[in-house]
C-alpha cells in the first residue's frame, strides 16, 4: 500500500526520468536493444511529498538476511527482483522496493555515487528533446518534478537513483534505466549514503 499524505492534481505536464543508453565508453551497458519501444512517462500533474513511503507489504523498507562478499555499505541493486539493498554487517541488509527500467533499458555493471542532490532539476538530455520535441528543456525541482525529492548520481553515467512523483510505479519496469523510490524512501537511502558508495547493479537472480 502506498501512504501518501498530499497527493493532488495541478495543471504542469511532466514526464518520468527518462534516459538513453549508456555511451560506449561508460562501465554498465544496456541489456537487449533499444528496438522502438516508447518512452513510458509519469501521470501528468502528480505531487507526492517527501512523506511518501511504501509502509507494507514485499516493497516496504526492511531489514533481510542477505548473503554476499561485498562489504557493508555497498549498494547492490537487483533489476528482476525490484529490490535495492545496503549490505549490513552479518548477512544482513536494508531492503527498499524500486522502480527499474523496463525492458531494452535494463543494465549491470559496478559505479560509485559521483554527486547527490535534494530535490533535484531535471533537464531532459538533447537525445529525448529530439525525440519528444514537446518536453520542457527545464523543469526545476519540487514535488510535482519526476526526480522526487532525492537524485543519487551514478558515475559518469546518466542514470540515477531518484524520487518519483508517482509511488504507485514502485515494483514496476518503468524508466529508461533510472531506479526510482518512493520519496519517503529515497529521503531514508540519502541520509545513509555518502559519495562515493559503491554500487553493484545486478539483472538477474540473487547470488
């Protein structure tokens, strides 16, 4: 279930963070093509403030038994499963539910947080505005804006950890290959996250 303690219509069109696949010369790279699948965009005119949570079931912020050799502290996303992790000492971790990209933008590959930012702006790369010639070459941050209240940099790379101004899409292959959290969660995941974390993106089963 998601809580939400302000959710209302206003009259901004946005659109969810939507992003190309890597340049060649970037660490992770996309899994399968491009192919001509559409962007997937966020319902127009969302606000969901930094109160939002997923409060129960699979999604929900919890400590789990998680087995790995990174060590405590590392990020380790699982695309198939819709799960982020923070590894914790004794095979344990902090589990959210996240948002990844749909297929033909799925990635793996090993980064490390390069910037971190409150609220963040969000400017469409030129690649998006060439092919949705309509969207805002600007939209400055705030609770109607798809970055959400919080936006983890990953690398070099355009891809992010971010908010959303949609929690419903949480569980969901969704984005261009950002990975999304409630805004509550992504508020949560910030405070204990420092730059340069290390950041393992896995697409596929739990090892």
């Amino acid at each position: 279930m998601v809580r939400n303690s302000s959710l209302c219509a206003i009259g901004a069109a946005v659109l969810a963070c939507l992003f190309l696949a890597l340049p060649a010369r970037a660490q992770p790279m996309p899994i399968g093509g491009m192919g001509s699948v559409l962007d997937v965009g966020d319902e127009p005119g969302r606000i969901s403030t930094e109160e939002t949570v997923i409060s129960d079931g699979p999604f929900a912020r919890q400590m789990v038994f998680f087995r790995t050799t990174e060590a405590p502290g590392t990020v380790i996303i699982h695309t198939s499963e819709r799960f982020l992790y923070i590894v914790q000492p004794n095979n344990r971790a902090l589990r959210y539910g996240i948002g990844v990209g749909r297929d033909g933008f799925q990635w793996s590959g090993l980064v490390r947080i390069s910037r971190k930012a409150e609220w963040p702006d969000w400017t469409p790369p030129a690649e998006m505005i060439q092919r949705q010639p309509y969207l805002p070459r600007f939209m400055a941050g705030g609770p109607g804006n798809p970055m959400g209240a919080r936006a983890l940099y990953l690398g070099e790379t355009v891809y992010r950890i971010h908010g959303t101004n949609q929690p419903e899409t949480i569980g969901s292959a969704v984005s261009s290959g950002c990975f999304r959290l409630a805004n509550g969660d992504i508020i949560d995941l910030y405070a204990r996250i420092p730059l340069g974390t290390k950041v393992v993106v896995r697409h596929g089963a739990s090892i």
